[in-house]
C-alpha cells in the first residue's frame, strides 16, 4: 500500500492552508479518503488535481489573450486550433 499523506502535508505541498484542501475535498475537487475522522491523499490523486488546475494562455486571432482552465470548451478550442490549417480550416490529419 503506498503512503497516503495528510490534510496538513497535502496543503505543504500545495502551498495552502489546510482548510482549503478539505474545501477542495468539500467540493469534490480533491479525492480523498477518510480515515478516523481525518482526511487522507494518496499522491496520485494529489498529481491528478494539480493536473486538472493546467490553465491555457492563448494569445493571437482576434481574440482576447489571458488564461483559462484547461478543462471541456477550453481544451476543445485548444485541440481545434492546433488542428487549424493557415487558412483557419479545420483538418482531419
């Protein structure tokens, strides 16, 4: 069984206070398991949550520049440029 890291640890890790990894775990953000009566992580949820805090800065075409998460609309218009051609169409390849 791997190590599973406290409340106190995650949010040393994070750079937060504790009360807002158990909000992030309020919230269904964090996964956590609860282990007589206290919070506990494992790494890989940890991974996955920062993971899922990637944000997208796009600048250029018109529109505004600035960051976004990195989650449904964003990484579709993401996905869809990348896929862009220099006339703005939309490939397959």
């Amino acid at each position: 069984m791997e190590r599973l890291l406290t409340t106190e640890e995650v949010a040393e890790l994070l750079r937060i206070e504790p009360v807002t990894v158990r909000r992030l775990v309020t919230r269904g953000e964090l996964i956590a398991y609860r282990i007589a009566g206290e919070y506990r992580f494992t790494p890989e949820n940890v991974e996955n949550f920062v993971e899922s805090q990637r944000v997208v800065v796009r600048v250029g075409g018109g529109r505004s520049q600035g960051a976004e998460p990195a989650t449904g609309a964003a990484q579709r218009r993401a996905e869809a440029d990348r896929n862009a051609t220099p006339s703005g169409r939309a490939t397959d390849w």
